[in-house]
C-alpha cells in the first residue's frame, strides 16, 4: 500500500495570502482539488512539507463575462465548466474537454486550472518508488537520462491535460499572481519544450494561477474536442485534438488546430490556413488530416504504439474536422 508523506495543509483566504505562504514556506506546493497532486504524493514524485490549499480562496472559482472574454476562475470544477450552458453554447470543444477529464469524481473535485497546470506525464516516471529505482530513476526525476529517448539532453513527458489543446485553440490566456504582482500571457507561451517539473511552465514556481480568459467567440465559430485513451473513462489522454474554426456561409474563416499528449508543450498544426476561403470537401478534409498525420511524432513516453497514436492522430483529425461541418 503506498502511504502519503507527512505534510502540514494551510488554508489561504485570499490570494496574495497563498502566494506569501508559497513564497515564504520551504518546500510547499498549491494543491487545489488534489486529484493528481495527491497520488503523485504516494509514489513520491513530489516531497514537500508543506501544501497550500487553494480551496476557500475568495472569488477563486466561477464563469463570468468581462467586455469582450469568458473568464473562468482556476479554481473551478472541471463538471461545472462541462455543464456549464454558457461554456456549450459558446465554446462547446471545451465542454467536451472538460466532459472528457477522467470519471465523475475526479471532474467534481478537480478544477480547470489544475488541469491546465497539470504535471506533465511518462512511463518511466508516473511509477512508485521501488519502480523507479530499480530502473535507476530517470532524467525527470532523481536521474540523468531520459529512457524514451536514450539522452541526457531532454525529457519529453508528455503534457496530458484535456482542457490545454482546446484552450490553446480558442486563444486563450492565463493570469498569474505572484509576488510582484499580476501578470497575464498567452497560454500557449506557457508551455516549454522540457517535460521536467521545474522547467515545464514559463512562470515561477510561487505563481499562482488565478483565472483563465477565453476571447468572445468569433461570428460562426465552432469547436471541437477529440479524445484517444484506453477506456471511455477514467484514462489520461494518449492523444488529445482540439479544433476551432469559424464559417461564414459554409466557407471556412479561420481553422486553429492543437495537439496535446504528445511532447511536454501542446503543438499548433501548421498549414491549416489552406482551409480558408473555400467550402470543405472530402478532398480538403483528407488533406487536412494527411498534415497533422506529418507534423505529429508521438514518443515512447505514454501508453499505445506511437506509429499507432500517430495514425490515430489522422483519424481523429479527419473525425474532428467532419464534426465542425456537421454543426452550426
């Protein structure tokens, strides 16, 4: 049975108050809903001593309009942001992605920005501890060499959150408070191209991530999310696809498409502009999917044959790009 470590919990109340405890205790961590914090705990991939709980943080949770964006408070559940009306009739790619998190539990009790912070994940290193060090750690944790691709030189833990591809394709961005204040970037800029823990987001470690903010949707903008996992529940994604477009009279304005699960950062598909100006065809759609076939490079990093996950890729692509054509 794998036992939590001892830790002591702090209970913020407001925001700076979570980010002086973070900033000023030794070894401390946010945790909010817990949901992959707390088993990463048990297989002591993370010691610390102290937790900062996010969860009676004031005005931390919630969906609201400001001027021209939908703004989501981080702490709030991943099945309220699912349910949410506002967030099917505006962004229904997101609804499915939050839908998508995990089983009905985990949803309730885990927030979006967790989701969005989410520790990147491998095979070599989501294991317990006798695990790892039989196979003498690993370049993300405690060891010097990466068991995917046989280097030193980088980690490529896959960043396997739902809700990222399709966020990244909406355009969304971040708000992070932190000692110095408030600051806001694009969520794409977030993600960094080394998997490992402390180098995984472009922001310091005390930053604590306050809303996320998702621009008014375009005059007939659509979305799509397309999930590949083991089971129809519970798994982590082995290949996420997110898609936004909009149409004007059945021709295509605009067409963003992101891939998660595949790399530590989320990779935006080049070349989807060929969809522009044009009505989609069979053609165009089988074309569309070709290219995210060739841009994708799935690793040894996650479960599933990468030349499997790569051809899943393809499939989904063309599944995801149908979906948009079908709705209005």
């Amino acid at each position: 049975m794998l036992r939590m470590p001892e830790f002591e919990v702090h209970l913020p109340k407001t925001h700076a108050e979570a980010v002086h405890l973070r900033s000023n205790l030794p070894d401390a961590m946010y945790v909010a809903g817990g949901t992959d914090l707390l088993p990463n705990l048990k297989h002591q991939l993370h010691t610390p001593k102290h937790l900062v709980s996010l969860q009676h943080l004031e005005g931390f949770s919630g969906i609201d309009q400001r001027d021209s964006a939908i703004v989501i408070g981080a702490g709030t559940p991943l099945q309220t942001v699912a349910d949410s009306s506002e967030i099917q009739r505006l962004f229904p790619g997101l609804s499915q992605a939050a839908a998508s998190v995990a089983g009905p539990q985990h949803r309730r009790m885990g927030t979006l920005g967790g989701n969005v912070m989410l520790d990147t994940r491998c095979l070599f290193y989501n294991q317990s501890l006798p695990w790892r060090q039989a196979l003498g750690f690993c370049l993300k944790k405690d060891g010097d060499w990466c068991h995917v691709v046989g280097s030193k030189a980088t980690c490529v833990a896959a960043q396997s959150s739902d809700t990222v591809p399709m966020l990244i394709a909406l355009g969304a961005s971040v708000r992070f408070e932190d000692t110095s204040g408030s600051s806001l970037l694009s969520l794409e800029e977030l993600f960094e191209q080394d998997g490992r823990y402390e180098s995984v987001h472009a922001t310091s470690a005390t930053a604590l991530l306050t809303e996320i903010s998702i621009p008014m949707p375009f005059p007939g903008q659509r979305s799509v999310y397309r999930k590949v996992r083991q089971r129809q529940a519970i798994d982590f994604p082995q290949l996420g696809i997110g898609i936004a477009s909009s149409f004007e009279n059945d021709v295509c304005t605009s067409l963003r498409a992101v891939v998660g699960a595949l790399m530590p950062r989320p990779r935006m598909l080049k070349g989807m502009e060929r969809a522009v100006g044009r009505p989609w065809d069979d053609a165009l759609i089988a074309d569309l999917a070709q290219e995210c076939f060739q841009q994708v490079r799935p690793q040894r990093n996650l479960q599933g044959d990468p030349a499997w996950r790569r051809q899943l890729a393809k499939v989904e692509m063309e599944r995801g790009l149908r979906a948009l054509l079908a709705s209005s």
